[in-house]
C-alpha cells in the first residue's frame, strides 16, 4: 500500500536553500555513530535527520502476515534524493534500514555507513554490494556512497565470537576513534560532490 503521509523537511540551510524541498535523510543507528554522520549532514544541508525505525513503525498496517514489510513505496515523492544512513550488519545494511530499502521503488539514492571494519576492506565492498542490490530490487539508483569506522557497542565487543588476534584489536581500538571530525567532513565532501551538480 503507498503511504500517503510524509515527512516535512525543516531548518534550510541559507548557503543550499534549493536543497530543502527535494532531499532528506533517513537513518539507523545503534551505537550513535551512524546518527552522528546523520546529523552533521543534516546539519550541513539544510535536511530533517529522520530515523527509519520512526517511519517504520508509523507504517506497521503495510505488513504481511508474515510479518515483514509489504513492497508499498515509502512515504515522500519520486524525485526526492534519499540520503540513507546503516550500520553494518552481516555484510549489509541492519535489518531495520533493510526493511526500509525493499520498500522503496525508483529513488535516487545516496548511501552512507558506518562499520567496526576498515572503510576500504572486503567487507565493506561485501556491504555496499548487499546495499546495491536492495536498491536494485526497487529500480532505485544509487548515487554514490560514504563509509567509515564506527565503535562497536561495549556489549557487542565484550561478547563477540572472533577471535581477539592483535589485528582485529588494533581494528576495533581505531574504530573507538570514530566518527571523527574528518570522517564527518569527509562525509560532507561525498554527498556535497553528489548532490550539488543535481540541485535545481
């Protein structure tokens, strides 16, 4: 079923006021780390950072008896560019972000996320090839993308089934690290070099 309700862009940015009415940013976070990129975008362009657990949630009569989200678009317009923000999460986005994807049909799409693992490794292709093919599912198009470390929640450290080699700790003590300042900057610089050419 097609949402009728939508979700109102607020505090335009004077430096890209063409921006506001024709992108926002929706996310997942569980650490604070993907919310955090979420925010210094929508702090950067003028947008609403919006969870997608909240959009979700407000959509629960789409959902089949099984359960999962039924393929209605979500809620907003066909020319509107989404700026969506995971976590990583069994080589792809979380399961919430996920369920949000299956629901979108012939977006634009730009990708942002963060992971434990180095930004540039396997697994992170392994995520934006997961990423990629939801989008496709909807005839989405995928812009461009963004990664970059982020910490691991202290319980999900404490208890992890890897192996503590010397490797994955020194792995795992950089991403305490981040999202840095220029990570968020870095952040900025991708999408500004996406979107810009696509304002009105």
């Amino acid at each position: 079923m097609t949402e009728a309700a939508s979700f109102p862009l607020t505090l335009p940015d004077p430096l890209t006021p063409d921006l506001v009415p024709w992108a926002r940013i929706v996310y997942s976070s569980r650490s604070g780390n993907t919310q955090a990129v979420a925010e210094h975008l929508a702090g950067s362009f003028g947008l609403s950072a919006v969870n997608a657990r909240a959009e979700l949630e407000a959509r629960m009569e789409d959902r089949g008896p099984d359960g999962r989200l039924l393929r209605g678009d979500t809620a907003g317009t066909a020319d509107e560019i989404l700026l969506l923000g995971f976590w990583a999460w069994r080589c792809g986005p979380n399961p919430t972000m996920r369920d949000f994807m299956r629901g979108l049909r012939r977006r634009r799409v730009f990708l942002f996320g963060t992971m434990a693992a180095w930004p540039d490794s396997e697994h992170a292709r392994d995520c934006l090839a997961c990423a990629r093919e939801l989008l496709a599912e909807g005839g989405n198009e995928l812009l461009g993308h963004f990664f970059c470390q982020g910490r691991l929640a202290p319980a999900v450290r404490r208890n992890s089934r890897h192996p503590r080699t010397p490797e994955r700790e020194r792995r795992l003590n950089e991403a305490e690290k981040h999202p840095d300042a220029a990570d968020l900057a870095a952040a900025e610089a991708a999408a500004r070099a996406v979107l810009t050419p696509l304002m009105p």
